[in-house]
C-alpha cells in the first residue's frame, strides 16, 4: 500500500512564486484566462505556455505519437513531419472525415439551420492508435479468445450464466445454487465452485485497475485506519476517451453556434471558455475538460457505518444528453475518499477532514493536472491519436462541500500560511475565519492550470435552484396560503398520466426527488392565484419563470435576457413577501432577503456564457450515481470483515471487466469491427443510449443485451401524422369497444349532443373537400378508444423525438362520475375560414366501421380517429392579470330549440390536435369542499389555462413557461398548462 504523510505539503514560499496572483486577487487572474491579451496566461508564436505569473518554459523534445520515432522540438516541428510527403502515416488508414460538432448535425426538419465556426488550430490528428477495446488484446489470455471469444468460459451461454449469478447472487446463494440436485441430471457449468467462478471474473481484462492506499499522519491519530480506495483519473479519462461507445456523440474542437442573429450557447464546447482556453493551448491541441462530481453518502448497510465521499468524472467532449444519464457509462467513479474522524477536539475535526479531503483529491489527480500543462498524447473512439489537455470545468457538489472546496483565493491562503504556521490549527484557524477562510491551506486546485473555483464551482439546477425553491418560495407559500389549504389545491388537481399527482399534498414531504420539484412548479403559480395578494403571486411566479428558463438545454442571448428580466421582477416584487410575513426564521419575521442561493442566481448569466448551460452540470446525474455505483455495490461487502477495502477493490474491478468484456463478446463473436463507423444522423432521433444506437446499427438482433434506457418509441414512422408532419398521433391497434350504436354512446358516455355534432362535422367536411357519401351517421357503427397518444419533437431539436403523451378519454363510472377526460390544445378551421385555436376538453375517441362486405367506401375525412370535444372559450389574456400572466377561459354553452343550455360539443379530427394540456382549478379564497381530483374539472366552469412548451430535450415532463399565458373568469376558474 502506498504510505504518505498529511503534512508533507512542502515548501510555501516556492507555492508563492508559483502561483503569485494578481494585485486584484484570484478574480483578477481568472480575467486574465479569459482574456489572453492582458499577458497574465499569453501563449508565445510557438504555442509554449507558461503557469500563473511565469515566464514560458522550454517545451522538451517529443517523439512522434504515429511512428515513435524523432525528436522534435515543437508541436509545429512534429505537424511539419505528420504532412510531409515522407510522412508515417499510412494511406489507408489516414483520417479523411473528422467530425463535425453535433449542435451543426441538423436534419431539414429544423425550422433553423445552425451556422457557425470552429477553432482554426483545435482538434488535429497525430497518428492512428488503439481504442478502448482494442486495449484488450494486451490480455495475457487473448491468444485464448480468437479461438474461444468467451474464454475462461466454455460459450456464451456459460458466460451469460456466470454473469447473472455474480450480478445478482451473494456467495452463499452461488454455493446453494451450484449444488442443486437439478445438475444431477443434466450437464454442470465448467465452473464447479463459487470460488472458481469469482476466479475467472477476476481474470477477465481490467483496464484501469482499482487500488488501496493507506494514509498515515504524524501528529494526529485517528479512530480507525484511514484507506484510500482510488484509481488514476488520467487512465480512466483515456479509458472515456477512446470508448468507441461515444463515438458519435463527442466534439474535439470548440465552436461558435449561430442560429439566426443569434448565438446559441449548448455544450461546454460552444460557450466562451473553451475558446478562450484553446487560445492558450498548442496547435493543434484538444481539449478534454474534466467535470467532478462528488457528494458526501453512507455506503454501507450498517446504521451508523462505513461514511464515503465518492468522487465521479466524466469529460466535457461527451454530448450533455449522455452524460446527464447515469446508465449510460459517461461517469466513472475514481476514488472512495475515507471520511475520517479524528482524536482531537471537535473544533478541529472539520479542517482536518477538510485537508485530508483534499490531499486524497491531490494524489488521485496528480497526472490530470500534469497533462492539463504539459499535455499528453491519447487515441479517440475512431483510433485517432489526440494531443490532449485536460482543464478543469466543472465540480458539481452541493453547498456544503462548494464552501469546502473553494477555501477562498490563493493569496490570502499564503499571506496568512506566512504568518501562521498551518499546523498550528489554534491559530491558524482563527486566522482564517478572521478572513472568512476555510482552514484548508493547500486546495487540490491549487496547481491545475486554468481552474479557478469561481468558475469550476457553478450553480446548478438541482441544489441551487430547486433547494432554493423547496426551502424558501415553497414555504412563503405555505405560510401566505396555509399548509392545509395548500395541500388541498394540489390533491384536487386532475390527474394524468405521467404527471406526479400529490394525493397527500406537498407540504409534509421532507425530501423529494427534481422531478417532483418540477411538477410544483409547474402548476403552483396558477394554484395559489386567489389565495393571496397579486403582487405575492408575481413574485413567486417570477422565481419559477427564472427556474424553468435556467433549465433550457439550448440559450440565446434573448433567453439569457429573458431569464435575468424574470430574476429582477422577483427583485421589485419581493417586498409582497415582507408585507405578507412570509419570511421566518428562528427568530420570527424577517425582513430582509440575505439568501446565499438566492445572490447565486445572478451568476447564471455569466456562467451560460462561459461554461455553456446548467443542465449539463446539474447534480441530478451524481445523485444517481451514488445508487448506480456506491450504495448498490457495497450492499456486497461484509463491513465487519478485516479485508474491507480488499473486498471493495476485487468488486469494483470485477463489476467494470464484466461490463467491457459483454460488449466485447458481442462484437468480436459476431465479427464485427471493433470502431463504431460515423454515423450522420439525417433521420429523427428517439435513442439516447449511444451503446444501443451502435449495437441496433449493425446488430439489430441482438438489442437486447444492451443495457441502458430504451429508445423513445416512434410514432412518427407508423403512426398518424398531422398536416405539417410535425404531430404523431397513435390509438391501439384493438379499441376497447369494437362496434358502438350512436345510442350507445351517448348513454355510455352521456353525450346528448353527440349525433348533431357529427352530422355537422361531415356537413363541413363535405363541403370543404368535395367528397360525399352515402354513408348515414345515424345507422352507422363506431369503434371507441379510452385513449389516444400524441408525440412531438423536441421545441429545441426538432430531430428528436420526445416521449408520447397519453390523452384520456374514459367514460362515467364509480371513481369517475363524470368521466376522466383530458384537456388539448386545437387548431382547426373556424366559420370564417381562418385557422383558430381553442383549448377543449376530449369526451370520446371513436372511428366510423364499415361492416364486412360492403361496398361503401368512407371519404377520407373519416378514415382516421375522430374526437368528441367540450370547447372552451377565452374570456381574458395575459394583460389583464399581470400577475398571472395567462389566458382565462370558461366552458362554452347552447341553448337548443327548447331554451335548454347544453355545454358546447364538437366533432374534430385527431390530427387538429397540436398540444395535450393540464386546466387547474383557480380555487378563489378556498377549495370547495364537494372537490375531488375526479371531479375538479366538472365543477368548475370557469378555467385558467398557461400554456407552457415542454422541455423537449430531457426525459422528464418539465414546462418552461416563456410569458405564460392563463385563463380567469369570474370566481371560479380553471389554470392550464401545456403538457
């Protein structure tokens, strides 16, 4: 085991030469990053660079990554060589198609095309080298394996078994199983033993292997032994690097993405610091920006047992959409850091964990922060060898441990370590608070070139946005509305599938997951209107406008703008808050607004700007990953036993051979190559699992050994289209009621009007088109659906396809009175012959039948699914309600020849449908007492509707509210909001 001591930190005074900042402090120096002119970071005419505050040093002499062979002085001197005509390069195998940004892969479908540049000197190619996989064949067993693929094991079958035994048994339940009476009869697997078995596991290639370090200190004694389990970050972002897995979903050059007039801020790539960095870099240089992720959990089963604080990285080259998925491998977990608790006063047990945090962090990022100055040679997916840097982007953590990370600026770190000896924790430690100073004297990025923690530390949405909402707006609303009858408007609300529906309420939940962050927000504006004065729902309805804008995987300058206006309207509204006694504490009122969280989200600007958008940073990934990779594994440890970090190691590298040697067998037993070829997406997108879309390419067979989420499935390619092609509707295959009488269905689904309004509907139909038959409604026979589903693209990537929605249509019964409908948004054509639109709410689902034999043909405004529609009528806009700032509606009457008055019905084509949206009761004072969320949308006439657009680019159902426009009427309305 490696052995080092926690204070050997050495000499300060050269720390001081090395990192001398600015007069301006570290503020100052990040400035001179983003702006090479000012001198601070310069890069020569040859590209040398030089760290903080010093002169540029000699670069050594390298040899040519291609051939292994010169000695060249300069990254220029080795390019002259790869394009001269005695170059190394073989022809067959010189690059030809390198690849082009994703955000520049638009397919003719998007309204806009995406213009724009990239880096001049990014991203070259210096030779040809190995992938991921081709790195097994270093194997010692690989001569084994091109005559036996799955060797240690027999076939695949055999493979197939041993991997689900070890996947999903402990090793008492491997031994019951493999002495089963059951193989007495039939022939056993060649493994005999559980201990055989784990054997072969473990011999199974490994490519960044896992280790144990153990720490000792001279000074400070701790309870227990203090182990590091780590592995080196710089093989395992190699590993991540030259995974053919991500062959089309990574960008090696930064770029600028135009859109119209405006700039489109996306990935890492697009936004300004990776240009600014690439100026800094050698020619030809590419950037593989390392983003951590850490957070603080239990990982073992044992109450009060074993603390761990994982560390997670993946890169910056990776597509946002893969990496905001912990299943899809993006994310590699490189170090277990041991929480240690010291035998010292309870003071100083925070700064000694704290120092201990980040010299671990120190030893397992030593070669990362190496490479990020000097560079290193490393192969891509397509085997094309890249000369690499690797700066710090991102560390995405909570609040807590940001505080801990950041430890202040450099410059006053070493004015008081010249004072105060670090070790003297006395007085060092009030040294430090005296200057708001966490007590750590060496941060792990002290030395990473690039990084600075005002930057690297960016907001993100999970902790800074929806915490913020959960532990402020959230309860300014409960104390303004009351928990009770806060609760009760959101348990009366309607509800739909795939849509979170609080049957207990939302203000007794202590912790919750984003998506149910999500789904308050999206309907607690339209939910409190009435409750409480207007200008308090404008500032709530403020924040929840910043939130949902902070959330686009796509920004403009216009949104950028739009997201600050929406921020400095809480700010002019916020004083309702104060007024209403919303804000309490311990203490009582408060009267001010000093919220860390809050002053953070002015940042957001400027860190869309720089690091691209937020959702690319948001903690929602590595809080998964702390199931995916911590506390499901660990379950399989015996915590009591002495060879703990033993048995974590032998796991974690066995669990990592078994998932590369799948896919390894897959590929090569098939003969199939080992580099995933570049694939243009022209066509529409449902699958984000990059493993799938390769494995579906050239295995369509075998789709189902990959694990990982599953394609979104397309109704675009067998479904029904709207006019414009850009709706997809979907009904089953068998209705739920094959052969209806109109007599039937209007006392199944008491619809009286349901005979007038198709006859009217083919009357119009008729005459617009042309067509006529002689069809009679009145005798005819209907097939009916419960429901239908609708599916869009993406509002920000017109390529991908999001995840239908279901639009009900159930008929009266005991739970449901009433029925359980749905509400759309319609466009159809009006009286007057111009496309209007209405929001309605759909009763039925039905389709003409012809009966076996006849010759009658239907006309073709027939042939699809017809919907029976209640209409809505708008009262009011967004105008009128400022603080609302949303369309009003009421339901829509005739009166027939007996003076009667009917809610007004109507006959539609399913493809006049464009949205599926939610009406949300608008309560006034008080909830009515005779509402529940199957009869909300009958007792109240009147509606509030918002309409929102979804976020089309994530797997959640999430509205982002650009002005959003909702619906009032008198004193009792219904709020909308678009699906």
């Amino acid at each position: 085991m490696l052995r080092f001591a926690l204070g050997d930190f050495g000499d300060l005074g050269t720390l001081y030469d090395i990192f001398r900042l600015a007069s301006g402090g570290l503020g100052t120096s990040l400035y001179n990053i983003f702006c090479p002119a000012s001198g601070s970071l310069g890069t020569s005419s040859t590209g040398e660079r030089g760290t903080r505050g010093e002169p540029a040093s000699k670069p050594e002499p390298m040899l040519c990554p291609n051939c292994n062979l010169g000695d060249f002085s300069s990254v220029e001197a080795l390019i002259l060589h790869l394009n001269s005509q005695s170059t190394c390069w073989p022809s067959e195998v010189r690059p030809q198609d390198l690849p082009v940004p994703p955000v520049f892969r638009r397919c003719g479908s998007d309204r806009m095309p995406a213009t724009g540049t990239c880096h001049p000197k990014a991203g070259y190619v210096f030779g040809v080298g190995r992938n991921m996989l081709d790195r097994l064949d270093d194997d010692p067993y690989a001569y084994r394996r091109k005559i036996n693929y799955y060797y240690p094991f027999q076939d695949e079958g055999e493979w197939e078994l041993g991997k689900f035994l070890v996947e999903n048994l402990t090793q008492t339940q491997m031994i019951k199983f493999l002495k089963l009476k059951w193989f007495n009869t039939r022939e056993r697997p060649s493994f005999t033993t559980k201990d055989q078995l784990l054997g072969w596991m473990d011999s199974l290639p490994c490519f960044t292997e896992w280790k144990v370090s153990k720490i000792e200190f001279s000074g400070y004694k701790t309870v227990h032994a203090v182990e590091l389990i780590w592995r080196d970050a710089l093989e395992v972002v190699k590993q991540l690097f030259s995974d053919p897995i991500f062959t089309n979903n990574m960008t090696y050059a930064p770029h600028i993405v135009n859109v119209g007039s405006q700039r489109e801020y996306g990935d890492y790539m697009s936004a300004d610091m990776a240009w600014k960095i690439q100026d800094c870099l050698p020619v030809g240089a590419t950037q593989v920006p390392i983003i951590l992720g850490s957070d603080k959990t239990h990982v073992t089963r044992i109450t009060g047992g074993l603390e761990m604080h994982p560390v997670f990285l993946t890169i910056g080259n990776i597509d946002s959409e893969v990496r905001s998925k912990a299943t899809l491998r993006a994310w590699r977990c490189i170090a277990y850091m041991p929480i240690a608790k010291f035998r010292v006063h309870p003071d100083y047990q925070s700064i000694l964990q704290a120092r201990l945090w980040h010299k671990c962090m120190d030893l397992v990022l030593a070669n990362l922060k190496a490479a990020a100055v000097d560079g290193c040679f490393m192969p891509d997916p397509s085997r094309h060898i890249r000369y690499a840097f690797t700066p710090l982007v991102a560390h995405i953590c909570d609040l807590p441990e940001a505080s801990m990370i950041a430890a202040h600026t450099l410059e006053l770190i070493v004015n008081i370590s010249h004072k105060v000896d670090p070790w003297d924790l006395d007085k060092f430690q009030k040294a430090a608070k005296a200057v708001d100073l966490s007590g750590v004297h060496m941060p792990y990025w002290r030395d990473w070139v690039y990084a600075c923690p005002s930057v690297f530390l960016a907001g993100e949405i999970l902790h800074t946005c929806f915490k913020f909402f959960a532990d402020h707006p959230l309860k300014w609303t409960k104390e303004v509305v009351g928990a009770y009858e806060l609760d009760n408007r959101f348990i009366v609300q309607h509800k739909r599938v795939s849509t979170r529906h609080f049957a207990k309420g939302v203000t007794h939940v202590k912790q919750m997951t984003g998506r149910e962050y999500r789904e308050i927000q999206r309907t607690i504006v339209a939910s409190i209107a009435g409750a409480t004065s207007p200008q308090f729902v404008r500032s709530i309805r403020a924040i929840v406008d910043f939130i949902y804008l902070a959330q686009n995987p796509v920004h403009s300058p216009a949104t950028l703008q739009s997201m600050e206006q929406a921020l400095s309207d809480f700010h002019s509204f916020k004083g309702a808050i104060i007024e209403a006694e919303a804000r309490k504490g311990k203490n009582g009122v408060k009267e001010d607004f000093f919220i860390p969280k809050l002053e953070l989200l002015q940042s957001f600007k400027g860190t869309v700007q720089r690091l691209g958008t937020l959702m690319q940073f948001s903690a929602d990934t590595t809080e998964r990953l702390l199931i995916t990779h911590c506390k499901d594994l660990f379950l399989r440890t015996a915590r009591q036993s002495k060879d703990f970090t033993e048995q974590c190691v032998r796991l974690l590298n066995r669990q990592e051979s078994m998932e590369i040697f799948d896919l390894y067998t897959l590929l090569t037993s098939r003969e199939v190559p080992l580099v995933n070829a570049m694939h243009v997406e022209e066509e529409e997108v449902a699958i984000t699992n990059p493993a799938l879309s390769w494995v579906s390419r050239i295995l369509p067979d075998e789709v189902r050994s990959v694990r990982g989420p599953r394609p979104v499935r397309n109704h675009f390619l067998k479904g029904i289209l709207s006019g414009d092609a850009q709706t997809a509707f979907q009904v089953n295959v068998t209705p739920d009621y094959r052969s209806l009488t109109p007599a039937e269905i209007c006392t199944k689904y008491t619809l009286p009007n349901f005979n007038c309004a198709l006859a009217d509907f083919i009357a119009r139909s008729s005459l617009s088109s042309g067509e006529h038959s002689h069809w009679d409604p009145r005798y005819g026979r209907y097939q009916v659906w419960n429901k239908f589903r609708l599916q869009l693209h993406s509002a920000f990537q017109q390529r991908v396809i999001m995840p239908s929605r279901v639009v009900q249509a159930y008929p009266p019964s005991d739970d449901f009175p009433f029925g359980n409908c749905d509400t759309v948004l319609i466009d159809a054509m009006g009286i007057n012959g111009k496309m209007t639109s209405y929001v309605a709410q759909v009763r039925l689902v039905f389709q003409p039948v012809v009966r076996r034999g006849s010759n009658l043909k239907l006309p073709s405004y027939l042939s699809d699914p017809l919907l029976y529609v209640e209409r809505f009528r708008f009262i009011s806009c967004p105008d009128d309600r400022p603080d609302l700032a949303m369309w009003t509606v009421e339901r829509a009457y005739t009166q027939d020849e007996h003076g009667n008055r009917h809610r007004e019905g109507a006959v539609v084509r399913v493809t006049d449908v464009t949205l599926a949206v939610e009406l949300i009761p608008c309560f006034g004072e008080k909830v009515a007492s005779d509402v529940s969320s199957a009869t909300c949308l009958e007792r109240y006439e009147l509606t509030s509707i918002s309409i929102c657009e979804s976020t089309t680019s994530r797997t959640w159902s999430v509205s982002i509210p650009p002005r959003n426009m909702k619906y009032i009427a008198s004193s009792i309305c219904l709020n909308l909001v678009l699906l």
